[in-house]
C-alpha cells in the first residue's frame, strides 16, 4: 500500500511499509463513539488483510486546553475493538500498547500499529 490517504470524512488512514497510522479529528468525552465510527471506516475503506503475530499500537490523544475527561483505557479498548479483524485478527495479539494524552495544535487521535520486532 502506498504512503497516501484515504478516506476524506473525520477518520482517515495510510500504509507505510509495515505502519500503519489512522487519523481521527476532533474529541467527545464519549469513548463509545469512536468503536462505532473507525470501525464503519475500516469496513468501508481498508482493503488490506488483517496479520498474525504480535503488534505495537500507540494511541495519542491531542488535546487543545484542557484535555476532556475521558479514560484512555476505555479509548484503548474502544478503538482496539474497532481495528480488531482489519489489522490483526484478535488484540490478543497487541503485545505492547502505548497510551497517551497530551496538548497538542488540533484536537485529534492518532493510532498507530506495527508489527512488533
């Protein structure tokens, strides 16, 4: 898959050798609200197989002012569930996961996943 973007609405996504990064603008407090809207994205837009072995994702949370009161271990779970069957077949696989929040320029969240070396 090229370095390119797809997708054109709140949630976009690129393939870079084996990385991939997933975009998702703006922040709810709701963690529930992102399963629903990257998972209809994944099943829309990626076209790719999911992977066996282990994985890496990071998960980043910008925020702009005071970050919103939200889990990041409910946003994990969330998004995990919504990625889980397009890039690895279970995240029983996620053998190292890296959450964080943070101030940023744009409030958005970034995934990234990777096989793990």
């Amino acid at each position: 898959m090229t370095a390119g973007w797809i997708g054109i609405g709140k949630v976009r996504a690129r393939q870079t050798a084996d990385v991939v990064e997933i975009t998702i603008d703006g922040l709810t407090t709701q963690a529930k609200y992102y399963k629903p809207l990257v998972y209809e994205f994944m099943r829309k837009e990626w076209s790719s197989r999911p992977s066996w072995g282990d994985f890496t994702v990071e998960i980043l949370m910008e925020h702009v002012g005071e970050p919103p009161h939200i889990d990041l271990d409910n946003l994990a779970k969330a998004l995990l569930d919504a990625i889980k069957g397009y890039l690895f077949h279970d995240d029983a696989q996620v053998a190292r996961l890296l959450v964080e929040r943070r101030e940023g320029e744009r409030e958005r969240i970034t995934i990234r996943v990777f096989p793990r070396l």
